[in-house]
C-alpha cells in the first residue's frame, strides 16, 4: 500500500471535520468529487490499483452510517425505497457476474481486458488495443468494489438527506461546483506545482492536450473528456436551480462551470451541454401553455434569443466561425475516422459481442473493456443487471416534477434530474466500465429524497431507517 503525503493532509482535514458534524463524512465526499486524479491510496498488489479520495469517503461515510445504524436498532422502522431496491438488485448481479460468471466463461471468446498493459492478439493496426481471451483478473475484485461502494453510499446519503433535508445536500453540491471552478482556473493558470500534489492516480494524464492552439482544461482530472463530463452536470444542476431561485449563487456556478465545458474541448462534455440545452429549452415552450408566470417564461424566451442574436453577431463579424469550424470537425465530424474513434467503436463491438456468446447473461462486471452505456453493461452484467440499473434510473429521476408541491423540493428534484441526464449523457458516450459514478449516484440520491418529501409515504417506500413520529 502507497501514500502520498497529501493523503496524510487530507486525511487530518478528513478527520477534523468529520469530529466536529455530522456532515462531514458527506461534506468531504462531495467536495472530492472534482479531485478525480487524486489516489489517497495505491495497491500494488491489485495491478496498481488507485483508491481515489472520494471513493474512500464515501467508502467511510457509508461505513460511519452502518455503524450508527446498529445503535439505532429498535428506534427507527424500515421503509422499502423502489429506486434503492433496483439498485440493490444491480449490485447483487454485479457480484454474481464477477464471482461466477466470469469463471463460468473464462477463455470461452476474446475480450479488450481492462488493463491498457495486458498482451494479446492486435486486431487492427490502427490502435493499440489488443484482444485475450476472457479471464478472471483484479479488475473483477475492483470493479465489484466500486459498485458495492456506489450502494452503500446511496443508501448511507439518503438517510442522511432525510434527516437535514434535500436542501442540506444541494448545499454540498454546490461546495463541489466550486471546487471544480477553482481546480479549473488552476489548471488553465498552469499552477502544476499546486496541481501536482493530487495527481497521484495511476491513470494517464493528459494535461498537455491542445485544441485549435488552446490548451484543453481538465481541472482536477485525468483528461479533458472527464473534465468536460463532470463539469456539464454541474452546469445542468445550478442553471435548472438557477431558473427556479434567481439567486446569485446558483447563476455564478452555472456560468462558471459552462465556460469550463468549453475550454475542456470535449466532445463529451459538449454533447452532455448540448443535451442540457435542449432539456431547458423544450421546459420553456412547455411552460408556455402553464397560466402561472407566462409572462416571465416569455421574457425569458425573449432574453434566450437576445443572446443567440448577439453571439451570431460576434461570430459573424470576427474569425471565430473559423475556429469554431475547425474544432466541430476535430471534435465531431472527424471523432470516428481517428485512432481513437476507431478503438471505442471496437471495443463497443467486443461488449456487445460479450453479450450474444454469454447468452444474454454478461461476462462479468470487470471482465472487459467496452464503450457506451448500454454495451458496457449488456456486455459485463447482462441484460438482468441492465434492467436492474435502468430500472434503479426510472425510480430515482424517470418522473416528473409536477407531483411536488414544496417549491424547494421541486426545485432539487429538477436539478437533480437534469445533472443526472447530463451525466448520463456523458457516460452514453464514453464509460468503459459498469461503475455508475458516484457523481450520478449522489444526484439520484438528491432527487429520489426531494420526491419522497413531498409524496405521500403510502405511495412512496424507503430501504432506510426512519425515525418513528
């Protein structure tokens, strides 16, 4: 095992924290979630495995409420929550996948393993990537681990948000959102020396990438692609809030993070913004039909296509067009003729063609490398852990909004929903592995808890303790 000496920094700070409320393990779990590059811990052991800051609080937030649930036995009433049911029942198949499944198909076809350093059969001389044949390896241990620990967090930060209110939590995201901005500007500010101390991961850093002649941003990532990901759902969750409250706040966090999308120059993070964009504006034309406040959804209609108008202007009177021009055809027209766009559509083949050999069952979750939602998980989980998981969406941000009464809750459960499809959207594009992200599991969180407060409790169940009234 490998620390840093930031770990120890971070730990001291982990623990202060943590001592003086009973929000700090999810303070701290939250705030880490821009560090994605940073590993508290290396395992060697486990092929080098890197324990990010955010998976282990979130491993020991979630460890924390187990711990204070066992003296609350007898006091508090379990409730059924559908959405963390579904979840469960994914976890569970994750296991089951990893542990049997992976032996029960072992070197039955070829798969792209998880580990960029592993040999095998190069199937195209345009990538580097090669095939084996599918084999158990500590990617099933570690993959099965992420996805235990993105369970017992959702259930662990539910209870939690049932206890301060949803509202509690939004306040956290928002400590996020800023992190990201200020990991952002040192990226963009080239501060390294800073920087430095919390890329311990062992993943590959691309922070010389250029686009166009600028440097693409990846704040506190390993590469742009992540960056750009992460940063479109926090945009997503403060612009629907901002909408909602008009406050300060929420518009400095929305604006701020969307200048990061676009200087991450990820075609990612731009389809996720785009996503966003047409969420907002098919909200607004629906809204028109709505009585209530149509003359400010009109005004906000007009103002919308000020700035369209504006912005046309300035592209049409400088040479952005130009630079814009270029990077569409770098980020999009060209993306499937590159090296790159060529490796994802084949490891999204081998993913789907893990499904047809495995019968529909999947090859385990850990057991290959794909690309995409859907062949990632029909390839490692199956087509049962694919329902379970779309299942888990469904219950958690797959309805509207108009059942909640309570102004705030309806104002978390919108943003909630809208970073979640961002998010979604980022991971439709480019998640490899079945891990769902703790990024997306502290939104559904959000929202699932946001709806339960203003639903009636003989419609809605919780697999959480509840304090009796």
């Amino acid at each position: 095992m490998v620390l840093f000496p930031a770990s120890f920094l971070i730990l001291a700070i982990w623990a202060l924290v943590v001592l003086r409320s009973h929000t700090g393990p999810y303070l701290m779990t939250l705030a880490m979630l821009p560090f994605g590059m940073f590993a508290v811990v290396q395992v060697p052991s486990l092929g080098g495995l890197s324990i990010t800051a955010t998976l282990l609080f979130a491993s020991m937030a979630a460890g924390l409420a187990a711990f204070g649930g066992l003296f609350q036995l007898g006091r508090r009433e379990l409730r059924l929550n559908p959405a963390a049911v579904a979840l469960a029942v994914f976890t569970l198949y994750a296991i089951f996948s990893a542990v049997i499944l992976a032996r029960y198909f072992e070197g039955a076809f070829l798969v792209y393993p998880i580990s960029r350093g592993a040999t095998g059969i190069q199937v195209s001389p345009n990538f580097p990537s090669v095939m084996a044949p599918l084999t158990r390896s500590s990617a099933n241990l570690s993959q099965t681990f992420y996805i235990i620990i993105a369970f017992a967090f959702f259930v662990a930060f539910c209870g939690w948000l049932r206890r301060t209110g949803p509202v509690a939590g939004e306040r956290l995201f928002a400590i996020a959102a800023g992190m990201n901005i200020v990991l952002g500007v040192l990226n963009i500010a080239e501060v390294d020396v800073i920087l430095s101390w919390f890329q311990t991961a062992t993943y590959t850093l691309h922070d010389q990438q250029s686009m166009g002649g600028l440097r693409r941003a990846i704040g506190g990532f390993s590469e742009p692609s992540a960056f750009g990901a992460a940063t479109a759902a926090f945009f997503a969750y403060f612009a629907s809030a901002w909408a909602y409250s008009y406050r300060a706040r929420d518009f400095t966090l929305a604006f701020a993070n969307g200048c990061f999308v676009i200087l991450s120059y990820s075609s990612t993070g731009f389809a996720a913004l785009a996503v966003v964009f047409c969420i907002f504006a098919l909200k607004m034309l629906l809204s028109i039909k709505m009585k209530r406040e149509r003359s400010v959804t009109i005004y906000s209609i007009i103002g919308f296509f000020a700035v369209l108008v504006v912005l046309g202007a300035i592209v049409a009177s400088t040479q952005v067009l130009y630079l814009l021009i270029d990077l569409l055809d770098q980020l999009f027209l060209s993306k499937l003729d590159s090296l790159s766009g060529q490796e994802r559509s084949s490891w999204s083949e081998s993913g789907l063609n893990a499904f047809y050999n495995t019968w529909g069952l999947g090859a385990g979750a850990g057991s290959l490398r794909s690309n995409g939602l859907l062949p990632v998980l029909l390839g490692s989980v199956g087509l049962p852990g694919t329902i379970a998981f779309f299942a888990f969406l469904w219950f958690a941000i797959g309805r509207s909004s108009r059942g909640i009464s309570d102004p705030h809750m309806r104002r978390v459960y919108a943003s909630a929903q809208v970073a979640a499809v961002a998010q979604l959207t980022a991971m439709t594009l480019s998640v490899i592995v079945p891990d769902p992200t703790l990024l997306l599991i502290i939104c559904c969180a959000m929202a699932s808890v946001a709806r339960e407060k203003t639903v009636k409790v003989g419609k809605t169940a919780c697999l959480f303790p509840a304090a009796r009234t």
